[in-house]
C-alpha cells in the first residue's frame, strides 16, 4: 500500500487557487470609487468660504470690549438686511 502526495500536483493546484484569487481580487478592485453626497458637497464649500473670509481683528476686540461693557447694540435693521444677502450670494432658500 502507497501512502504519500504527488507533490508537483499539490504545487500545481496551490498555483491555479492562486492565480484565481488574484484575477478576482484585480477584477473588485476595478470598480472602488469614492463619490460625496450632495450634503458633502455644501459641507466642503462652506468651510472653503470659512477659510476665505477675512477677519478684522480689531472689529473683533471692540465688539469683545463693548460686549463686556454692556454697550454692545445690535441695530436689527442691519442684521436682517446682512442675512438676507448672506441667503441671496449663497443661493439659500
């Protein structure tokens, strides 16, 4: 009674199980793509225009001060007007 392996047949299906898992592997990797949601898209162009805009530093400390002072007046005629163009450059609705 013979009781052993044909090695050249164990090497010979360990290359095919190989080569099959390769072809497979290249085959899924061909269609991986990345694509933003419409949110995501609105999300990244508000942070560029947070990154853009200018800061007056110094508007900033007399606002802080004023705020601290409780001098600070908030003319609502100009905040309404300053969202309504804000709403009208960034096309909110």
């Amino acid at each position: 009674m013979k009781i052993g392996l044909n090695v050249n047949k164990v090497i010979n299906v360990y290359k095919q199980n190989t080569k099959v898992q390769t072809k497979e592997n290249i085959k899924t990797n061909r269609y991986d793509r990345v694509e933003l949601s419409v949110t995501g898209k609105e999300i990244s162009k508000y942070v560029e225009m947070a990154k853009s805009s200018a800061i007056d530093d110094k508007r900033v400390e007399e606002i802080k001060k004023a705020i601290k002072n409780n001098t600070y007046e908030i003319s609502t005629e100009k905040l309404a007007k300053g969202i309504l163009n804000t709403m009208k450059e960034s096309d909110i609705r």
